[in-house]
C-alpha cells in the first residue's frame, strides 16, 4: 500500500493562467473504499497539485450529494461534473452497457478485464454513444476481483447453494444462483452486513475485499469459498458533457494522465486487497474453503451458456440492437489485455499504469477526444 500512496510516475506539474475554480466530484462509496480512496480522494489531490490548484474538485462520498441510483443524471444536469457510475443502477439508460456487464461474469482475469472494459468504453462508437446520450463523457472504468461465495454455512458444491437467499449483483449472478436452486436477493451493499447478521440473506456474491474494507463483512461471516464466479465492471470516472467541452486541452490531458494513475491504483489495491482479506479471514477463524470439481464444472457449463445466450437475450430483453460485434470486441480486447499484462506486478502501480498508459491514454488526443 506504500507503492500505492507514494510511488506511482509522479506527474510534472502545470500551471494556468486561469482562475481556479472548485467542481464537485460524486461518488457513493465510503471514503476508504478502494474506488474511492485512490481514484477519488488521491486524484482530486494530485490533479489539484499538478495544475497548481487551477482545477479542484471537491469529492463528496457515501452518497452525500446525490446516491448511487442518480449518479448518471447528476452528471447530466451538471449537479456533479465528476462521478462514478455502475450501469446496473440505471438498466433502461444503459442497456449496451449492462450487456457487457453480463458478459463480464465470464471473465478470465480481472485486471485485463478492467482495462478491456476501459478501452471499449474509450473507443467503441455504440459505447460513447450510449454515455453521450445520457449527458455524460466515460473516461475510464473498474472491474472488481473475482466474486466469491462469503456465507453463513459451508458452501462447496452446488447442493451447498439450494434454498439459500443469496444477495447478488447483476443479471447473470441471478441467473446462476437461480440455476443452483437459490433464492437470488437484491440488495444495496451497504446492507449486507445486517443482512447476514440478521439472517435475511444466507451469502453474499462479493468481491473478497468486502471481508476487510469498508464493509467488515469478516466481523459477521463465517466462511468463504474461492470460487472465481465472474467479476463486475463499472465507470470510474464519467464527466459532464459540457465542463469536459470547457477545458483547455492541457488540462484534459493532466486529467487523462491521473486518470490512467487512479486506475492501476485502484486495481492494485483490489490484487493487495484481496490476499490481506483472505489472509485475515482466515486468522479471524473464518473457514476459507476450495469448490468442488463438480462445483467448478457446473459454472463453466453455466458460463458457456451465458455467452452463446447473451445477445439474443439481450435483444429481447433490452431492446437493443444486435450487441454481437460490442461483445465479441470486449473479449478480444480482454484477450489482448491479458497479454499486456501477463508478467507485470500487479503489486505495483508504476508498473501496470505504464503498460496502461503506452498501450491507451497516451493514444488519446486530449484535443479531440470526448468532442466528437
């Protein structure tokens, strides 16, 4: 975590003859939430720093400007001019996005997922699209680790899963649980915690981080099994059509630099974050089990079928066009992000922001790029 927070290719500072002026970033996690702690509470310092306090956002967290569901139209409306966003919360506005977020359950590596989910957020025409529509810019994207079962009582195997009411996050987690027999419940992060302290929900599906950080799901859990059931994928980053337009290219492009920096921070801490939580768990008395082999069969089973179904699915459900070609293109850009990435230190921001920035950031003119 040191890396973290004093490492990670410091940016030349810039100065403006322009005024400054304080902006509002939005963002509904806690402040020691790892989206929000790096690419939020660090960057909004950074970026202040580098333009030598030209351009300051004031980051409101937990929700306290507008929550999580209003994001998108915050953005929109300018109430917020930063803030970050996880389609889920708006279906009907961001359906191309959400059918991505699907085929995200079927992810193999959670880091190129990432940063296959930022480069066709950057670049796919269908994809800015969608966002430009809905009044925003999207300048770069999360993905969390992969999601594990954190129970009540021992699962292992698909039987395990049967009657259970399992909180979950996205439409083809529901599925899957569905398919085990589950009960799929809906419900806000926040609430988990009760939630299984209570017994209204027997497991979560949640990323191993929420063991440890911010959520302290550890302190009420009493096992975790490591099955890599797919990962989740949302904007970091979405700014105002309109203050996005107003900014001088130079300042678009300290922002693209930190923006690059905030994310390999931010996936960095999630690579860190998930050892120390599996770590601590485990000395808190928490069970930390293996699947079965029948268990890891019937998800890849499940997950083919999730692929092959998607956008027909998609079409019916959704109403959209035909995704094929936004999917088929986030797989190949995961394949070729999983090369990019394939010996780098995922301990270590300096490492992976370099890879992110040569191979996308450093590619975009800040003179053009969210104008179109």
């Amino acid at each position: 975590m040191k890396k973290l927070l004093l490492g990670a290719a410091l940016l030349p500072a810039m100065t403006w003859a322009a005024g400054a002026e304080t902006f509002q970033a939005t963002n509904w996690m806690a402040p020691a939430h790892i989206l929000n702690e790096f690419p939020y509470q660090m960057f909004a310092k950074e970026v202040a720093e580098a333009t030598d306090g030209g351009l300051t956002f004031e980051v409101y967290s937990s929700g306290a400007l507008v929550p999580a569901p209003t994001t998108m139209q915050g953005i929109a409306d300018g109430v917020a001019q930063m803030g970050i966003v996880y389609p889920p919360y708006t279906p009907s506005e961001l359906p191309l996005n959400n059918t991505v977020n699907d085929l995200a359950f079927v992810a193999r590596d959670d880091l190129a997922a990432a940063f296959a989910w930022t480069e066709l957020g950057l670049t796919n025409a269908k994809i800015k699209a969608e966002w430009s529509k809905n009044g925003g810019i999207f300048a770069g994207g999360y993905s969390t680790p992969f999601y594990n079962f954190i129970c009540m009582g021992e699962v292992v195997s698909p039987k395990d899963v049967a009657g259970k009411k399992v909180r979950v996050a996205g439409t083809a987690q529901t599925e899957w649980i569905q398919s085990l027999g589950g009960v799929p419940v809906s419900v806000p992060i926040a609430d988990v915690y009760s939630g299984l302290e209570r017994g209204s929900i027997d497991c979560t599906l949640s990323d191993a981080t929420n063991l440890d950080k911010g959520n302290k799901f550890w302190e009420v859990a009493k096992t975790v099994n490591t099955l890599p059931q797919g990962v989740v994928v949302g904007a970091t980053y979405v700014f105002n059509k309109d203050f996005w337009k107003n900014l001088e290219p130079a300042q678009r492009r300290t922002l693209l630099d930190n923006i690059a920096l905030g994310l390999a921070r931010s996936q960095v801490a999630y690579h860190v974050g998930v050892e120390a939580a599996l770590a601590g768990s485990k000395e808190r008395g928490l069970k930390v089990s293996e699947p079965t082999q029948e268990m890891r069969d019937t998800l890849a089973a499940f997950q083919a079928q999730v692929a092959a179904k998607l956008p027909a699915k998609a079409m019916a459900e959704r109403g959209i066009e035909d995704p094929t070609d936004v999917l088929n293109e986030f797989v190949a850009l995961e394949q070729k992000w999983q090369k990019l990435v394939a010996d780098v230190d995922r301990t270590d921001p300096d490492a992976v922001v370099a890879i992110l920035r040569a191979n996308l950031y450093d590619k975009l003119d800040e003179n053009t790029f969210g104008l179109e």
